[in-house]
C-alpha cells in the first residue's frame, strides 16, 4: 500500500522533477480534467472529490515516511485542487484550461486567507486542503469570468 500511497502522492511522478514539482502536479492534472469533464461538472466533483480523499490519505502517508510536514514531491494536492478550480468551466478548451491553471496556481502560490490557515490542519489534511481552497478561490474567479462573458 505503501508504493500505492508515493505513485499517488507524486502524481505518478510529477513531483519528483526537480524543479516546480507544483506546477508539474498541476499541469499533470490537466489530462485528469480532459479526461472527467467529458461527463460534465458531475464528473469533475466526483473526481475532485476522489483526489481530495484519496490525496489525503496518501499525502499522510508520504509525509511521514519523509519526516516533513508538507515535502515538495506530495503534489495530489494540486491536482485535487486544479480540478475545484476548473469546476465553473462549462467547456473544454485551451482558453478555459489555461485560466483556470494560471488562477489556481496564483492562488496556490500567494495562499490568501483563509487559504494559508488550512495549512495548519494536520498531516495530510492540511497538505491538501489549503489548495483545495486555493481551488475554491480560483472557482470564483471562474464563475466570474464565465458571468462576464470572457469564458465559454
């Protein structure tokens, strides 16, 4: 269970580059979000859903068998979060995921509050849980976008 826990923690890799892992998690979420958002918004809650739950599990596990709160290679938080982000978006295309990357990666990086308290929840929770509000805040700024006419 254990090498089950590492492939989905590092996103099959993507956090082991060594350089950015977040933005190799995230940009390895796109294929995940291509793949869902065929079944609709219910698609991509259920597989955000899934990330989260399963990202904490194994965020949990990578986290201790590293001896570190938050280690750089866990990046299913990312992607868990890529996908609330990319929730509003009603259809596929490149403009819609470029948004949705670009805003959810401010809001991973800067962590505005409430987002930066959530780190504080422990282990894993708290691993993934801030980007799912990096997430939430990057949703809103789709919904808006999308309200304004600038996205499909």
């Amino acid at each position: 269970m254990k090498r089950v826990a590492w492939a989905i923690a590092t996103w099959f890799g993507c956090g082991l580059v060594p350089f950015a892992p977040g933005t190799a998690g995230t940009l390895g979420a796109i294929p995940l979000y291509l793949l869902v958002a065929r079944s609709g918004r219910p698609g991509v809650a259920v597989a955000a859903a899934i990330a989260t739950f399963a990202g904490v599990w194994a965020a949990s596990v990578v986290a201790r068998d590293l001896g570190k709160k938050d280690p750089q290679v866990v990046v299913v938080d990312e992607v868990a979060g890529f996908l609330v982000t990319m929730l509003p978006a009603k259809e596929l295309g490149v403009l819609p995921v470029a948004a949705g990357f670009v805003l959810f990666r401010l809001f991973d990086i800067v962590k505005p509050w409430p987002v930066r308290a959530l780190e504080r929840l422990p282990s894993g929770w708290g691993i993934v849980l801030d980007d799912i509000g990096a997430g939430v805040l990057g949703a809103c700024v789709m919904a808006g976008l999308r309200a304004a006419g600038f996205l499909a």
